[in-house]
C-alpha cells in the first residue's frame, strides 16, 4: 500500500514539475479521445436513422410490379402487357408457403381531392387492412386505419397522408370531416402519423390517401391492381420467395418465371443489406479517422516516456542497486505510461461526452440521425486507448528496464 501511494505521489510531482510538457502530452490523448468518441457515436447514429428511413415504407418487404414480356413463352410473342387482377394475390397465398402477410394495392394520381376551398390530387391507393402494418401507415391518436367492415360494406371512409391532411385542414382536426374524391363524399377516419420514408414508389405516403379497395374498384372501374406487397415470413429466404412467386404466376398468366422483366420485383430486403454495408462502411472509415488522431497522440506519448526514462537514469540505477528488479522498473513505467493516458482518456470522454449531447440538440435528425454515446462507442474507444497505452509504453518501459546499473550509476 505504502509502494502504491509512493508511486502516485510521484506521479503527480513529475506533473506538476512538467506542466507544459505533461500537458502538451495529455492534450494529445484528449483530442483523440474526443475525436474517435465524437465520429464514432455520428456513424452509429446515422447508421440507425438510416435504416429508420428505409424502413418507413415497410420493413423486409417485397413490392410486385407487373410489367411486359421479354421472352417468348407457350406460343405467346415478347413485349406482351401482364395485367393482374386481385386473384393474383390469392394464387400467391395459396401457392407460396412462406408468405406472412400480402395486400394487392390500387393507386391512381389524376383524381382531385377538395375539402372546402382547398384541392389538391394526391395518390389515391386502395387497399386491405393488413396494409396497414406491412406498410407503416399507423393512424394518429385519435383515427384509426380502414378496418375489415369498411371493406365488406364497401365504405367510403378515407385515411389521409400528413401532408395532405396539413394541406386540406391546417391545424384544425380533420377526424369527421367531409372531403371530396372527385365529386364524391368521404369520411376521414385517420390521419397518417408523421413518419421518416427515405424510399417509395410513385409518390411518398405523406402525400397519399387511403381507401377500401373495394370502394376503390367500385368507383373506377378499373379491373387491374397497381402492384403486389407482400413479405416474406423469414426474411433470410426473399430471394427464394421470389422465385416461388414467379414460378406462380407465370403458370397463371402465361409467362416464363425465368423473365424477369415480365415481373418487376423491389425487394427492400436487398436494400436493407446494401445500406448495412454502406453505414458500418461509413462508421468504420470514422472510426479509422479517430484511431489515426489517437495513434499520434500514442507516439507523443511514447516520446515523451523516452525523455522520461534519460531524465531519470540516475534514479533507476539508484533503485536496480537497491535491489529493485526488472519488472518493477518496467511496472512503474507502464503504470504511468497508462497513467496519462487514462488521466487525458477521462477528461476526453467527459469532453466529448458534452459534445455528443450538444450535437443532439441540433435540428437534423431526420437527415443525419442524432448521435449518441452507447456501449458500442465506449468499448470501441476503451479498446482503441488500451492499444495506444500498451504501444506508448512498451518501448520506453523495456528500455528502462534494461538499463545498465553501473552505467546508470556513472551517469
């Protein structure tokens, strides 16, 4: 205990001897410290907006497309149209077994929607309730999304997009309230919630409303589905999926499975994937910025331990006469090569630890995600400083160790 207390106590008398140059040496440490802990919490937070936008449309989910022929198939030529009908979703939940949950959707934009003075044409989508969560259109407190009553007596009953809601009624509350499709009444019954969407398909969901499908079909006319969504009960096997939903429908409809333009599938799946390289990527290349800053905050440290180690020759040789051994020269140095590279690695955190909290009161989280100190970032910069104090150290300890005790003594 008594060792223990002597050694810190010298210490801190060498850095109060030293104090530009144990400053200096220590700045190093906390810049770097304050550098990696401030990149890396960025890359994690954009990292987790980022798959937050992506999944605004819908989480693993699959959207069919149907398209034209490029290949001849059974005596039918190429460039022929593929048009869907609602039993096309039916062919896929009956055939494909991995299928959770699939909604054929309607979307036509050339219709106007007036409430009062106020027109706009949004894109008006007819749909099944399991759209709802597939999809992430969650109604805001107070509404509700259209339900299966809606659909079987054929309601006409309307779900708005936020922006279109903002647009049409302001700030007022639009829950009750009669809009006009067309020259046609409808009840709004929900409002979408604001929601973070980086990807879709014709138009963003803020700017669509949403109808039963039946009343959809009922007031067009139209025969034919927009698209498919479906997702995939286990989202390792999408592309498998895929497959067994071409192979489905081109038994149907008379196309070959092997044509892939026939059916234009988006599989968000595969997205998710390429945008997981894209921010670890991103994260790491941050993190390799921050370990360079600390990697030459490392080397001043080792430098300094050099000059350390000629100043207290004398000292050394003192003790190795006494009876201290190698290693206990070698500890000490170690100890204090870790010494100021946990002193300044405290100081950095507490400062980027503030840095972290003021970033997150800037106004950009939708873009750029709001950065955060976790477990991740901690351990990352904890392992990192360890590396540094191990390799500032080790060449000053060893060359203290190693000293001759005579020439130590002479000196």
């Amino acid at each position: 205990m008594t060792a223990f207390i002597g050694f810190f106590s010298e210490f801190f008398a060498d850095l109060r001897a030293q104090k530009m140059r144990a400053f200096l040496t220590m700045f190093g440490i906390i810049w770097g410290t304050v550098t990696i802990i401030v990149l890396i919490s960025f890359g994690l937070g954009f990292k987790k907006q980022a798959m937050i936008n992506m999944h605004g449309m819908g989480e693993s989910i699959s959207v069919l497309f149907p398209n034209r022929t490029t290949k001849p198939y059974q005596g039918f030529g190429i460039g022929r149209q593929i048009n869907l009908t609602e039993e096309a979703a039916s062919i896929i939940q009956a055939k494909v077994r991995d299928i959770q949950s699939i909604s054929p959707e309607y979307i036509g934009m050339s219709t106007p929607l007036r409430y009062g003075n106020n027109i706009t044409s949004p894109g008006i989508t007819g749909i099944y309730p399991i759209y709802e969560h597939m999809r992430n259109i969650i109604p805001a407190q107070g509404g509700r999304f259209i339900d299966t009553l809606d659909v079987a007596a054929r309601r006409r009953v309307v779900v708005l997009g936020n922006q279109v809601k903002d647009y049409l009624f302001g700030d007022k509350d639009a829950i009750g309230k009669i809009v006009y499709v067309g020259q046609t009444p409808f009840t709004v019954v929900g409002v979408m919630q604001k929601k973070n969407q980086n990807s879709s398909y014709y138009m963003r969901d803020q700017d669509r409303i949403f109808i039963p499908a039946p009343t959809y079909t009922a007031m067009f006319g139209t025969p034919y589905i927009t698209d498919i969504v479906y997702k995939a009960s286990d989202a390792s096997r999408t592309a498998d999926v895929e497959r067994e939903v071409r192979e489905a429908l081109g038994e149907k409809y008379k196309f070959d499975p092997a044509d892939m333009d026939a059916m234009f599938i988006w599989n968000t799946t595969d997205m998710d994937k390429i945008l997981l390289y894209i921010t670890v990527g991103f994260t790491l290349f941050l993190g390799i910025i921050g370990s360079f800053t600390l990697g030459v905050a490392g080397l001043g440290v080792a430098n300094i331990m050099f000059i350390v180690v000629n100043e207290r020759v004398k000292e050394i040789g003192v003790k190795r006469a006494v009876g201290a051994r190698k290693s206990t020269i070698l500890l000490q140095f170690f100890a204090e090569t870790f010494m100021i590279v946990g002193l300044g690695a405290a100081i950095g955190f507490l400062l980027g630890w503030g840095i972290v909290a003021a970033l997150q009161l800037i106004p950009v989280k939708d873009y750029i995600g709001t950065p955060a100190i976790s477990l991740p970032v901690v351990l990352s910069t904890m392992s990192i400083l360890a590396a540094i104090g191990l390799s500032a150290g080790m060449m000053p300890a060893r060359r203290a160790a190693n000293l001759d005790v005579v020439e130590c003594l002479r000196d």
